[in-house]
C-alpha cells in the first residue's frame, strides 16, 4: 500500500506542478514526512491521508489504489488546483475572471 500511495501522491503533485513544501501546507502535513510518504518508507494515518488526498483533489480511496484513475479523477484534481490558484488571486483579477468566464459562457 504505501509505496503505491506514495507513487500517486507524487504523480499527483507533480502534475499539478506543486512542490513539497506547498503540499505540505495544503495539507498540514511535515514536508519531510510527505518525502518519507513518497518514498514508500512511512504510512500516513487515516487523518492524514484524507487531509493529503483533500489538499490534491483526488479521494482517499484513490491514494490507496482502491479505484483506478479515470477521466474524473484527473479532470478533479486539474479543477482543485485550479480553484487553489484562483483562491489566492487578488480580488481585482478574480472579477476580472469571472467576466471572461461570464463572456464565455455565454457563446
């Protein structure tokens, strides 16, 4: 289980281009236990797996192998870091964003 964990973890992160330390923040996890986690060396907790599978979109079930990655699970975890970025934007660009998602959505 946890080497496979810590392959999908890392495949995750790595795909939504985020690094050690911003998943260790996400996820309120010590970023030399999620390197440990990657490396198949320690097991995260129930807690901490829900919070490390939270802070990159997919389930919990998913980072223990129990379902495959799909079309969704994919599409999920782009729209969480997505919404991620998109939160920490300043107020001024959101607007500016929704407009253009407003404009859009229209066509």
């Amino acid at each position: 289980m946890s080497v496979e964990m810590g392959e999908r973890i890392r495949k995750l992160r790595k795909g939504q281009k985020m690094t050690l330390d911003q998943l260790s923040e996400a996820s309120k996890t010590a970023k030399s236990f999620l390197w440990e986690i990657e490396k198949g060396r320690k097991k995260p907790t129930i807690e901490k797996a829900k919070a490390i599978a939270s802070a990159l979109g997919v389930s919990t079930s998913f980072l223990a192998g129990e379902e495959e990655e799909g079309e969704n699970t994919a599409q999920d975890a782009m729209d969480h870091a997505f919404f991620r970025k998109f939160r920490d934007l300043p107020p001024e660009t959101k607007r500016k964003i929704q407009d253009l998602v407003n404009v859009w959505s229209k066509g």
